[in-house]
C-alpha cells in the first residue's frame, strides 16, 4: 500500500469513528446513567454519585472532542490524523478505566445479588463498543474490553466461591471469543475501506459477527437474570428470618410500658458483665432504686398516672447513664437497676445522687408520700470486683441491703453498701 494510500486508509477509518461517536456516547451516557443510579439508590454510597458525575464529565469531553473534529470536516480544514486517533485512542481508555473502577467497587463492598447488574452494564459495553471500536482498531477493542473485564474476572476467581468463580469464567470465555470476532471484524472492515468495493458477502459476514456477540451477550444477561432472582429470594429470606427473630428477641428483652430493658435482659447482661470484669480485673458497679410510696402514688392518682410516672423515672435515669456500657433495666414494679461496668463506687455515688435530684426535678406531685409533695425515689449502691470465689447476686444482694437501709433511714437519698 502506498503512502497515499495508507494516509486515506487513516482518514477513512478516523471519519468511521467520527461517525459511531454520537451513538456510542449516547449509549455509554445512558449505561452510566443506570448504573451510577441505581447503585446509588442502592447504597447511598458517595462513590457512586461522583463516579457518575466523572463519567458524564468524560461523555462530555469526548462530545466536545467530536465537535471539534466534526467543525474541521464541515470547514474542509486538513486534518492531523494521528493526532486525533491519539485523541480518540486516549478518551477510550480513560472510559474502560472508570468502568473498571465501578466494577471492581461493586464487586468488593456489594453481596453478589446486587453487584450481578454490573456485570450486566459492563458486558453490554464491552459487547457495544464492537461496533464502534473493533472495525476500527482491534488494538483500541483488546485494550478497552481487557481493562474493562479482565481485573473484575481475576477477583471473582480468586474469591474461590461457586458462583463468582462460575462468573469470572464465563467473563474471561466472553472476553477471549470477542477478542476472534473483532480481529475478523477488523479484517473484514479494513479490506472493505482499502479498496472501497462494497461487498454483500464481506457485509454479512460482519453482521453475523455481530450477531453472535450479540446472542453471546444476551445469553450471558439471561443466565445472570436467573442468577438475581435466585439470591434475591434467598437474600429475602434471610433477611424476614433474621428480622423475625431480632423481633422477637426484643420482645422478650425489652419492658413493654417503659420501653428500656427489662429483667431477663438485665440478668443476661450482669452475667456478661461480670465474667468481663472478671477477665479484666476492673470493677463493676450497681445502683438499685425504688420510687418511694408509689403504692400510695397509685392508690390517689390512678394507675394511668403510675404508668406515665414509671415511663418518666425510667427516662430520668436512662438520660444519666451516657457513657458505652452503661445500662439501665426495670428491675421490676417500680425498681429500677442502673449497670455501671468500670465505675468506682464514689462515681457510681455521685451519678446516684444526680440521678435522685433530676427525678426530684420533675416535678411530679406526690401527695401521698411521707417524704415530700413530689415523686422522690431511694438508692442503694454497692461496687465489687468479681472473682473466682464471689458471683453476681452477690453484688445485687449488697446493692439491695443498700437501698433496703435507704428507705429505713428515711427515703429519698442515697446509700452505700461499703
């Protein structure tokens, strides 16, 4: 081939190009649209709006790109072809690198019933840029659909589970059987431009290509269909299973009128509590409190009232116990246990005192009591550090004798067992 005729070869092929632009834009526009969508309503991940709004970004630059071009072609302006398939070369490249990056992201943080779409998205890129690329340049399609596929193939078979594996195979097989259809596409495509004879034989040849890539692809979005929906059933499954049985959990932990937990939940904890401080070394505080005359308290006022007392008293001391492992349980009636895990036992008296003075601040009118005209409670604190030779009612029954001493010397204060 002549240096003429190389050079209208390259100028051809740069107006083929030019030619599957818009198309090819406006499909890799609306892939990303969907996938960067989706995925973002998926997960509300930041990744995936700004992968998206880079990827629009890039769209956008390669439409300018072929505006450029297509302003030159109209003005008749002679043009540098090598530099603008350098141009085109770099912007495809650019494109298979943030697909790459999607893809691998998807794969690595998502379960594979979510990220099964993506390899939807990026199989049909793959299977789309033959006709934009591959007639064009085998090199460009080997570089596009190898960045493309080939990183998110090699993490699926080293994830070692059935099915990803299955999936990176199936990846891999697509990616060798695109790479023989675009060489012979490519063939067929230069042989046509070189000597510009149209030929029906050549032409056929070219759309059958196409159509087995095309049947390949869609057998592979089937498959991966029946995939989806077999671990989306699942998946929901699991998630009514583990959803029924964290409900029921915290119907048998929870205290129904006060919403905080209850004594069953409160005996499971102190046990775990203790064997922690006992591993550990550190010491475990109790506090135990009564709201003082709330017999009487229900006898004038009604039971609703008591209700609305307990709720109250039970958020009083819920709001005190701030730091992580602090826990407060109705103990029963109006008992209350306040756990206190690491808390030397003058904190745990001073948060008992500041818990009985916020009670006290509620206001909340007691006509019946002894001690005063409003809602009083008494406490008893009691601090151990567990060993091999003591076991946790003991520090309940110290902390208990405490609040028992509280209400003997008079009510509304606070008592130590030390």
């Amino acid at each position: 081939m002549s240096r003429l005729d190389a050079r209208y070869l390259r100028r051809r092929l740069l107006e083929a190009q030019h030619e599957q632009t818009p198309v090819a834009l406006a499909g890799s526009a609306f892939v990303a649209l969907c996938a960067g969508g989706y995925y973002w309503w998926l997960t509300e991940e930041l990744f995936f709006p700004v992968w998206l709004l880079a990827s629009l970004a890039l769209v956008i630059a390669r439409l300018a790109i072929y505006l450029t071009l297509e302003r030159q072609r109209n003005r008749s302006q002679s043009l540098d072809e090598l530099h603008w398939q350098r141009l085109y070369f770099s912007s495809v490249i650019v494109a298979a690198v943030s697909w790459a990056a999607i893809g691998l992201f998807v794969e690595l943080t998502l379960p594979f019933d979510e990220s099964a779409f993506i390899y939807v998205c990026l199989a049909g890129m793959v299977a789309g840029s033959v006709a934009s690329t591959a007639s064009v340049s085998p090199r460009l399609y080997l570089s596009f659909s190898a960045i493309t596929l080939l990183p998110l193939s090699f993490v699926l078979l080293v994830s070692l589970q059935a099915q990803k594996v299955a999936m990176g195979l199936i990846c891999i097989a697509f990616f060798i059987f695109t790479q023989r259809s675009t060489f012979r596409i490519y063939q067929v495509f230069e042989g046509f431009m070189s000597s510009n004879l149209v030929n029906e034989q050549l032409l056929r040849e070219l759309r059958q290509e196409q159509r087995r890539v095309l049947k390949l692809n869609d057998q592979l979005r089937e498959d991966l269909v029946k995939r989806i929906n077999t671990e989306k059933q699942l998946r929901t499954e699991k998630q009514r299973a583990e959803a029924l049985a964290e409900k029921l959990y915290e119907l048998s932990s929870i205290d129904g009128l006060t919403e905080i937990p209850n004594r069953r939940y409160f005996d499971e904890l102190l046990a775990e509590e203790w064997s922690r401080a006992l591993r550990s070394g550190t010491v475990l505080s109790l506090i135990i409190c009564d709201i003082d005359y709330f017999k009487d308290f229900n006898d004038q006022y009604g039971h609703l009232v008591g209700d609305e007392c307990l709720k109250a008293v039970a958020r009083e001391l819920d709001l005190h116990a701030r730091r992580a492992g602090d826990s407060v349980a109705r103990f029963g009636g109006e008992e209350f246990a306040v756990l206190l895990p690491g808390t030397q036992l003058d904190a745990a008296l001073r948060l008992a005192d500041e818990m009985r003075e916020s009670v006290k601040a509620l206001g909340i009118l007691h006509r019946g009591s002894k001690v005063s005209d409003l809602v009083t409670i008494s406490m008893g604190v009691a601090s151990m550090v567990p060993s091999l030779d003591a076991r946790p009612q003991q520090l309940l029954k110290e902390a208990d004798e405490a609040l028992y001493r509280a209400k003997h010397e008079g009510r509304d204060r606070v008592v130590s067992a030390a």
